[in-house]
C-alpha cells in the first residue's frame, strides 16, 4: 500500500503484489536516469572537466561553476524523481509515467473502477488498515500478503467487467426489445460476479472486526499496565497517615508560641478570647452559628 499525489487530489494505492521488488529497484532506477537528467548531467561533467583543463580566468571559472551546478541539479532531480516515482503522479493525463501508461499493472486505486467505485475504496481502505493495524505485528505476515493478493485479484476481476457493464447500459439504450433481453441477460452475468465479489468484502470486513477486537484487548492492556505503573509509585496509606499526624501537632505548637508572645509582649487577649457581648454585632450573629465549636477548641488549647 502506497498514499500518492494525484491532480484530483491524495488517493490510496494498492500495488501489484506479482511485481517483485528487484523490479520497483528498477523502475526508481529508470525513473532517476531520464534522458533529460542524464543529458544535463553529462553536459554539466563535460563543461566542467573541460574548464578545469582550460587557462585560469572568469570564463573558466565561469564554466567551472556552471558545470558543477548543472552536476549537482540533476542529481538533485534524479534522487527527488526516484524516491517519488510511486508517490507523485501529478503530472497530467498528458504525458503519464511508466506506471501510469497500463491501468493495473503496477497498482490500482479506486477512480480506476468508476462504476464499482465503493467496492474498489472499500477493499483498499481495508487492506490499508490491515497493513498500519498494531495488531500486524501478531499475525503472520504470509496472511496478510494473502489478503492483499485476494483483494487484488478481486480488484481485476471487476476490471474485467467494465465492458460488460458498459455493454448492459448501451443494449439498455436500444429501443429494439431483443437487445433489452440481451442487456438483461448482460446484467445478470455481471449480478452474477458482482455477488460472488461481493463475499470477498464481507470477508474482508470480518478480517477488519477481528483485528479491531486485538487492538482494542491491547489497548486495554497497555492501559492496565500504565495504571499500574502510575499506582504503584503512590505513597502508601500508612506513609500519608504519618504526615497527617506530624501535621495535627502543629496547631498546638504555633498556639503556644503565638500566646507565648502574646504573653511576653502583653499585647492582650485575641478577639475570640473575648466575651460575646463585646464582640461587634456580625461577629455575634457568626458565633451563634459556628463559633461554640471554636470556643471550646480554644479553651480546650488553653486549658
């Protein structure tokens, strides 16, 4: 599976799985070494041996540079058009590429079957998440080279039915009612295929719940061990109530110190150490409410 450029826009291929790689080396390779490249490389060597040769002066060194650039520019050129020669194919119906000139035989996508066009983008799309799942890792690559050959197979088979297809809607057209028979006869044979096509997509989709059943028990897995590993570095329940003890004796510390310098420095009583009645009146309504409690904690800390 390749993502590529085309001038409608980014599309999903599926290679020709029958296309060994010793052969895509060759296509890169081909790709790389166009006439064009290769002639400006060679000028570009030529000019520059020969300024190299020549008396010293600008316009040697004029032609060095030149040279040179044009050394460097084609094989900037020739690496960009063999590493993109499956992913860029936005170069016009005009002048297609090598891979482009046959439908088919290095790869398909899904506007290569217009009229089947659902069912082309759904196998590919299928193949494509089989290929990136996690879950690839836990099957036997062999399997899923034999999903993307019968996804491919099935592919050419629906290729093979355009004409057919076209035939059945041209017999539909004539006014003629033998040539509607035979369109009906046309379209049967190709209800035919498309039903006997159609239990590759079913399988396929299967193919896809299970491996979405895997990833979903991994990524529960990997959740599992993530909270067990963030539980584990947690204090410990005996270790937190230390710290809540140690911490309930400060008040009582800071209480001394604080009437200690009360005391020493005979600066008086504190507000809650006065009698209600002198408070000010909001004072008195808020110890109607929650101060008795506060009173007899603070007498409980003087006693």
């Amino acid at each position: 599976m390749r993502a590529a450029l085309f001038p409608d826009g980014p599309d999903l291929l599926l290679l020709n799985p029958d296309i060994c790689e010793r052969r895509w080396r060759g296509e890169r390779l081909r790709a790389g070494l166009r006439p064009r490249i290769v002639l400006t490389g060679l000028t570009g060597a030529v000019l520059a041996v020969l300024a190299a040769s020549s008396d010293s002066g600008f316009s040697a060194v004029f032609a060095l540079g030149a040279g040179t650039l044009a050394v460097g520019a084609s094989t900037v050129a020739g690496w960009r058009n063999a590493t993109r020669v499956l992913t860029d194919h936005r170069h016009g119906s005009g002048s297609p590429c090598r891979l482009d000139r046959v439908r088919g035989e290095f790869f398909l996508r899904s506007p290569d079957l217009a009229e089947v066009a659902t069912a082309a983008r759904t196998l590919i799309a299928g193949v494509d998440e089989l290929h990136r799942s996690p879950a690839r890792a836990w099957i036997d690559p062999a399997l899923l080279g034999e999903v993307h050959r019968v996804v491919w197979e099935t592919l050419c088979c629906l290729d093979r039915t355009r004409p057919a297809r076209s035939l059945a809607d041209d017999l539909a057209a004539e006014p003629d009612t033998e040539a509607g028979e035979l369109a009906a006869a046309a379209r049967q044979a190709v209800d035919v295929i498309d039903d006997s096509l159609g239990e590759v997509v079913r399988h396929v989709h299967a193919c896809l719940v299970l491996t979405r059943a895997w990833e979903a028990k991994l990524r529960q897995r990997e959740l599992a061990a993530l909270t067990d590993r963030t539980l584990a570095v947690l204090p410990g329940h005996a270790h937190a109530r230390r710290v809540a003890e140690a911490a309930e004796a400060l008040p009582r510390a800071v209480f001394a110190h604080i009437t200690a310098a009360r005391d020493v420095t005979g600066a008086g009583a504190f507000p809650w150490e006065q009698p209600p009645s002198s408070w000010p009146r909001g004072r008195r309504i808020l110890s109607r409410r929650d101060m008795p409690s506060r009173g007899a904690r603070s007498d409980e800390g003087l006693s």
